[in-house]
C-alpha cells in the first residue's frame, strides 16, 4: 500500500488507508474541479510516507510547482533534492505549440517512468487527446499502464472530461482499478467540491464514497465534514 498519511487532514482514511500498489487511478472531472490540487496533496502524503514519485505536468514548470507547493505547506526541497520526486514538466520538452501526437511514444520510451513507486501524470487528457483518436492507441497506452501495473508501480492520471471524447474515455474508466469523479457544486454562493468515488478495488480497508474538500492557502488540502453535491 501506498500511504498518504499526513497529521493535517484524514484524506487517508477516506481513501481505504493509502493507494494499493499496482494499481491505475482515474481521477476525471472539469476544469477547476480541484484535480492538480488533490494530486498535489496525494504527491504530499506518499513523500511524508517515503515513498517516490514521478510527477509529469502539463500546465507547471519546476519553479511553478515548487511555489505552488510551499503556498499549500506541503515543503517538497528534501525530497527533490533526494530523488524521490521526480517532476517532469511537459512544455520544455514537446514545446507549447509542438504537434504531440506522438506524445505515448515517448512516455512508453522514458525509462525514468520505471524509477518511483507512483507515477502521475497531470493533465493526461491534454497530452493524448489527438493520440487516442484510435481504439488500438487507447488499448496501446492501457496495456503500457498495465506493464508497470504489473512491476508494482501506481499510476494516476487525470482527465479533464471537456478535452476528451466519452467514446475515448470509456476503456480507462473500466480498466481503472480506482475510479474517482470529481463535482463542483454551487449552492448559495457557497462553492462545494467533492471526491466522488466510484470504484476502489484491491483494498480491504473502507472507503468513504464522497470526500468534500477545500483548498486553503498555508494549508492546503481540509476534508470537510458533509458536503453538498
């Protein structure tokens, strides 16, 4: 198992007590839904429980990552500077207006991929939404994700649900072992965000179907109470 235990929040308990390994998680939703945030709290929580990560980002550089993550409290130098955290930015290596359809090529090809525990990739839509056009790239990538699977690795990719088509999204939302939706609500001038789970396999521990959450600045991820979807 995969641990994300930190003291600040309970994130861990909600989610059956860690990501179990050899696993691949979906987490979907829209854009400001919260998913860069969550990931971030995730990357947080396996590093205070030491184990590695490989970080690739579409939308950070490094020294935007470093800055977003010290705004949250969650100090990442040690690690960096360890080699347990590896961050890959996307643009300094396929350029923001290079053609990257052939992007699963690529991340197939990098053996650093192989090197941590838990992969992430943020946003996975965004690199492979001309990629996956085909049904045999869709199976391509999900097999790759299953190889490393299989050699004990997690992987998390997220989706923005507006940049890929639903015909194209299915395979991963089946195959994923964890499944996770989330929802932005709005009710009285109060914005709610919730985790929606729905799938959570090879984990014997409970799992709590929705996890409401905030983001606060120097502090980063609070599970809230209730919340309303």
């Amino acid at each position: 198992m995969y641990k994300l235990q930190i003291t600040r929040d309970d994130l861990h308990d909600q989610l059956g007590q860690g990501i179990p390994v050899g696993t691949i998680t979906l987490m979907e939703g829209a854009q400001g839904a919260g998913k860069s945030a969550v990931l971030q709290r995730m990357v947080f929580g396996f590093l205070n429980n030491k184990h590695s990560v490989t970080y690739i980002s579409t939308e950070l550089t490094v020294k935007d990552f470093v800055s977003q993550m010290y705004s949250l409290d969650y100090p990442i130098a040690s690690p960096l500077l360890e080699g347990r955290l590896l961050f890959i930015p996307v643009y300094p290596l396929v350029g923001r207006t290079a053609d990257r359809k052939d992007f699963l090529g690529m991340l197939m090809k990098s053996k650093e991929l192989y090197r941590s525990n838990v992969i992430i990739i943020d946003t996975f839509s965004s690199l492979v939404s001309n990629s996956l056009d085909k049904d045999e790239n869709s199976i391509r990538i999900l097999t790759f994700f299953k190889k490393l699977a299989g050699m004990g690795k997690s992987i998390i990719v997220s989706v923005d649900t507006g940049e890929i088509k639903g015909d194209v999204l299915m395979p991963f939302q089946s195959d994923s072992h964890i499944y996770l939706n989330l929802v932005v609500a709005q009710v009285g001038g109060v914005v709610s965000r919730s985790i929606m789970v729905k799938r959570f396999s090879n984990t014997n521990y409970r799992v709590a179907p929705i996890i409401g959450f905030r983001i606060e600045p120097n502090i980063g991820m609070v599970i809230e109470i209730t919340s309303v979807v």
